[in-house]
C-alpha cells in the first residue's frame, strides 16, 4: 500500500497549490495542481521554481 504523500511548504497560486514532497528514494519532488472542480491538471517537477512558474501559468480547460 503507498504511502500517502506528504506535502510541505504548501502555496497557492490562484487555484492551483504547489507543494513539495519527498519521493522516497532521496529525493524531493514539487507537485502543482489544480484545485478547480472538473479540472484534473497536475504535474511533478525536479525543481520549485519550475512547479511554481507553472502553475502561475496554468489555466484550466473549459
Ligand atoms: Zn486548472
């Protein structure tokens, strides 16, 4: 059974969280996704910067 993630350093950017996580093999992963209904975006990234910029950019399909 997975482990349930465990977010840290949570943000919000519009509807859409950042968070990072530790992947479990000694490494940590950034995580942004939407938090809009019906909208199922959600990426990981290596690096924070590039998971905030992305969900600064985002925009969810209509
Ligand atoms: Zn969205």
């Amino acid at each position: 059974m997975p482990r349930p993630r465990r977010f840290y350093d949570v943000i919000r950017i519009g509807p859409v969280q950042v968070g990072s996580y530790y992947d479990g093999r000694g490494r940590t992963k950034h995580t942004a996704a939407c938090t809009a209904p019906r909208c199922d975006w959600s990426v990981d990234y290596d690096g924070r910067p590039a998971a905030e910029l992305a969900a600064r950019t985002h925009r969810c399909n209509p």
